[in-house]
C-alpha cells in the first residue's frame, strides 16, 4: 500500500513538473497558468484512476467514510444544538440537504471530467458549510423566549397608628358600712332581762305592754302550780264566811302577773304602775271587761302559804278575799328580776 502511494507522489511530481515547464512556454499569463493547473488536477486525478482503479475506490470509499462520519459528526452536533435550542425539523432536513450537496460536491471533485473552476468552487463550498452555518439557521427557527412579566408592585398599606383610649380611673365606691341589726329579742329574753319591756327607773320608766304581757304569759305557765295553791287558800277563807267560791281565770292572772314583773323590774312596790298609770289598765290590755275591781299586792314572802297569812292579817286585804261581788280571780308572782324583795306578788278580783 506504502509502495503504492509513493508511486503516485512520485508521478504526481513528475507531471506538475512536466506541466510546470509547459505552462512557462505558453502565453505566460496568469489566467492561462491557473487553467493549466485546473488541467493539471485532473489529470493526475485520471492518471490516478487508471493506474489503480481499486485503489482510488478504497481511498475513496475511505475518505467518504471519513467525510460520512465528519457528516455525522456535524449532524449530532447540530442535532445536539438543534435539541438544546428546541428546533423544529425543518433546521434538520435542512443540515441534511446542506450535508447531501457537500457530499456530492466533493465526490464531483474527485471524479468529474471537466476541470472548470466551477468544480472547484463547489469542492470547497463543502470546507466553507460549517456547524456554524447550520447554528445560525437553526437559531432562527427556535421559539422566541417568552419574557416573563415582572410582578408589579403592590403598596402595601402601612397600618395607621390608632389612639387606643386609655381606660379612665373609675372611683370605686368603698363598700358602706352597714350596722348589722341585732337579733330581735324574743320573749324569752324578757325573763332574765327586763329592758325587754322596760327602760327607766322607779315612778318615770317606760313600759311596752304587748312585750310585757308576752312575758307574763311565759311566767303564768312556770307558776301555775303556786297560783293553784294560792287559790285553794282564798275560797277556804271565802267558805269560812259563806262566801261562794272564785274561778281561777288565765287572762286575769296574765294580767296579775304584769303587775309583778313591772313592780319587780321597776324595784317600785305601789298600786300605781311605774310608768304612773293605774293598776287596772293591764286587765284592758289582757281583754279583761269588769264592773267590779280589786287588787291584793305583798312583797318578799317566798310561799303561797306566808303570802296569804300576810293578807289575811291586814283587814283591808283579807276583805277583798272575802267579799260577794267578785266571782273571779287572777293571781301573779315574779322572782325573775333582782328587785328588793326578790318576791313580788298580787291578786286581782273581778265579777
């Protein structure tokens, strides 16, 4: 193979010198001397055919496996650059036409007869299409990158600055004080304590009669076992005389025992009240109606018995016992206070 291309390289020299001497005794113009080097190539173009046919077709089955492959190159890479661009197929089948017209052209130049410059031009218009060429038409074949729209800008609004009222000092009232009314005594307080009832002292006090008539109520059922006893006394002395007997009446002896609690709270022993009204006005206070009236009262005998004895030693009382216009009787004690005599008692008469 070596042997063989050197032979061509030596024939080669030989004819460009033998045309070369040629060329120089002709007209010598420039013109004429570049057709005789056009004539030249295709002579040794020819020679070369006709000296190894099968050579030539192997250079030039190589050469256009060379240029297949240089094509292919140039077409991945524009098939490269076509995808990169996103090209549509009419940039490839225009690579391929471009390719298609090379690849004749270069074949034209190795096997065409006529040896005009056109040929020669076409051979190198093949040099001249380049990956570039086919850069540019792809290029203008992509789709034009669509801007993307700026957001516009928003005002924001800042937030206006509100007065939020300051809470105004309320005067909290200071809470009243509020006396706390006592317990309202009952009547059984009155027992033990006569303000209950009563205020004042001797002949200038102040009496509340319903409290006190309350209170005599609670003390006739305390005693009524000595008022009892005191009864059975006075109709014995009344039987003696043949008086008839007297009848023990309750609202009469609420009455009697009024005039005991007043005299032994108010420590003032008289037939006058304390608060200077008469002995008989606590009957109308008990519902007591009468036509006929009298009071027995004794202080400091601690039984029924020592208690009747005195009355019956004094004749103005023991005629009280003894007399036919009374048919009742109420009789009262009280030992509830600290009077002087500690025993305060009376007997009221009516008919």
């Amino acid at each position: 193979m070596l042997n063989k291309r050197l032979k061509r390289t030596f024939l080669i020299i030989t004819l460009v010198a033998a045309l070369g001497l040629g060329a120089c005794g002709s007209n010598g113009s420039k013109e004429s001397s570049e057709n005789v080097k056009v004539s030249s190539e295709d002579i040794e173009i020819n020679t070369l055919a006709d000296s190894d046919d099968l050579e030539d077709e192997n250079l030039e089955d190589e050469d256009s496996e060379d240029e297949d492959s240089s094509d292919k190159d140039s077409d991945k890479d524009s098939e490269d650059k076509d995808s990169k661009d996103k090209d549509s197929d009419d940039a490839d089948s225009e690579d391929e036409d471009e390719d298609s017209e090379d690849t004749d052209s270069k074949t034209g130049s190795k096997t065409g007869k006529n040896g005009s410059k056109e040929n020669g031009s076409s051979s190198s218009s093949k040099t001249t299409v380049t990956p570039s060429s086919g850069k540019t038409e792809t290029t203008s074949g992509t789709k034009k990158a669509t801007a993307t729209p700026v957001p516009t800008a928003t005002n924001t609004p800042v937030p206006t600055a509100t007065n939020t009222p300051v809470p105004t000092a309320t005067n909290t009232p200071k809470p009243t004080a509020t006396s706390t009314p006592k317990p309202t005594a009952s009547a059984s307080d009155g027992l033990t304590n006569y303000s209950y009832f009563l205020s004042g002292t001797a002949s200038s006090c102040s009496i509340d009669d319903t409290k006190l008539k309350a209170v005599a109520e609670l003390v006739y059922e305390k005693n009524k076992g000595v008022y009892e006893e005191v009864l059975a006394l006075v109709n014995a002395e009344r039987a003696k005389v043949g008086a008839s007997a007297l009848t023990l009446d309750k609202n009469l002896c609420i009455s009697a025992t009024m005039r005991a609690l007043e005299m032994d709270a108010a420590n003032f022993f008289s037939h006058t009240r304390p608060n200077g009204q008469k002995c008989y006005t606590t009957m109308d206070v008990c519902g007591v109606s009468w036509s006929a009236v009298a009071e027995n009262i004794a202080a400091g005998q601690s039984s029924a018995s020592s208690v009747m004895d005195s009355w019956i030693s004094s004749s103005g009382h023991y005629g009280n016992i003894i007399s036919t216009n009374y048919t009742k009787i109420g009789i009262g004690l009280s030992t509830q206070y600290n009077g002087e005599y500690n025993y305060y008692w009376c007997q009221q008469f009516t008919n």
